[in-house]
C-alpha cells in the first residue's frame, strides 16, 4: 500500500470517528420544544363525548428529573418555576433520550394506579412533580401533586400523566384517572383526565362546568 493511500485511508478513519462523536452528542444534548395539550370534553352519555375548548392555566414546578445531558442550555427548570398553559398547550424545552433513572423517580413518585396507563414505564425522557392549574368556564381549580412525564413508544414520544391524588380509570377502556382538584374557596371536584386517542400529548380534561341538561355529575364530598 503506497503512502497515499495510507493517508487517505487514515484520513478516512478520523473523519468516521469525529462522525460518531458528533451523532452520539446530539442524541444527548439535542433539546427540543416538548408541547403537551389539555383540552376540555363533558360526557353526553356511557359512550360518548364532546370536545370543547382548549384549557389555560399555569403549572409550578415542584420536582424535577431529566435524563444525564438532556437539560437546555438557555431554559432551567427548577422548584418554583413556572411554565405557562396558553391556549391550551404547555412546552418544555428537554432533549428526548429515554433513560431507567427517569423511570425510577417517576415509579418512586406515583404507582401504577395514579397514572392514565395503570402501569410503570421502563424508560423516560423527562419527568415533571409539579401543581396543574387550570383555568375554564370562569372556575379555576388547582389540582396538587400532579406527575408529567415523556417516553417513547414506536415511533412516537408519548406522555404519562398522573399523580399523588388521582386513580386510575378501570374497566371503562380509557386511559385515564380521576384527580381531585380543588378551587379558590377549597371546594374538591373529582375531575377525570384521559388521554386522548387522537394524540399522544393531548389529555382530555373533563369540564364540569359545562351547561348542559345531559350532565350530570357533582362535586366530590
């Protein structure tokens, strides 16, 4: 092999390394603008539903747990801080690489129950303990140790949803729970969440509020 081709070859070697490094830092520090969406339904009857509005509101964030690498640069999360919900969607600026030390802290957090898959994830991008306030028909109500998280599922990233005080939906067929939440004057309401099936960052809020004769439901005791 003539000295040419060794330098060519050598070339050829350094540029596949300084390749590898490249793809292996953007997969962990590449942040991308995550957006969640909660949109508010009221039940008609045992098997269907209206969508209405898209809800606003604020969340204050409580916990936080990222993959290694993942946080952005320019936007830091922490306690205390606060992102808003405008015209019902909420971005979080993260990188998108699965971990099991994200899944760890998100099944430590909540069990299985309190979330809308009644189950734990294996891997999570990110994951969020934060309060959900959220503003419709003129009634706000908070609804305290909520847990919103990103994983990946096909080809998708789809999120989790739960918390300290809501229970999984069983026997219903939904991918859902109940939270209580409660208003400026500490009155609770049992309000469901679901996840949509049109969308893997759209959780359906049930809208109590709503005036319609077809409603019937009361706030919890």
């Amino acid at each position: 092999m003539t000295q040419k081709i060794k330098r060519f070859m050598s070339r050829i070697k350094f540029l596949s390394i300084i390749l590898s490094l490249l793809i292996v830092t953007d997969a962990y520090s590449g942040a991308h603008n995550n957006k969640i969406s909660f949109m508010t339904y009221y039940q008609v009857d045992s098997t269907h539903m209206k969508m209405e509005d898209y809800v606003d509101g604020k969340i204050t964030i409580k916990e936080v747990k990222i993959s290694e690498g993942q946080e952005d640069k320019e936007r830091k999360y922490s306690s205390g801080s606060t992102v808003p919900v405008k015209d019902g969607e909420a971005i979080f600026r993260v990188g998108r690489h699965g971990t099991k030390d994200v899944a760890k802290w998100f099944n430590e957090t909540i069990t299985p129950s309190n979330t809308v898959y009644n189950h734990d994830p294996s891997e999570l991008n990110f994951a969020f303990l934060v309060d959900l306030h959220l503003t419709f028909h003129d009634h706000s109500l908070t609804f305290k140790d909520i847990v919103l998280a990103q994983g990946h599922a096909s080809a998708k990233n789809n999120w989790w949803f739960g918390g300290k005080h809501c229970g999984a939906i069983l026997g219903e067929g939904l991918n859902g729970v109940v939270c209580k939440g409660s208003d400026q004057e500490g009155i609770l309401y049992d309000i469901r969440f679901i996840r949509s099936a049109d969308s893997v960052s759209t959780i359906l809020v049930e809208d109590i509020f709503k005036s319609d004769e077809e409603l019937n439901i009361s706030p919890a005791c």
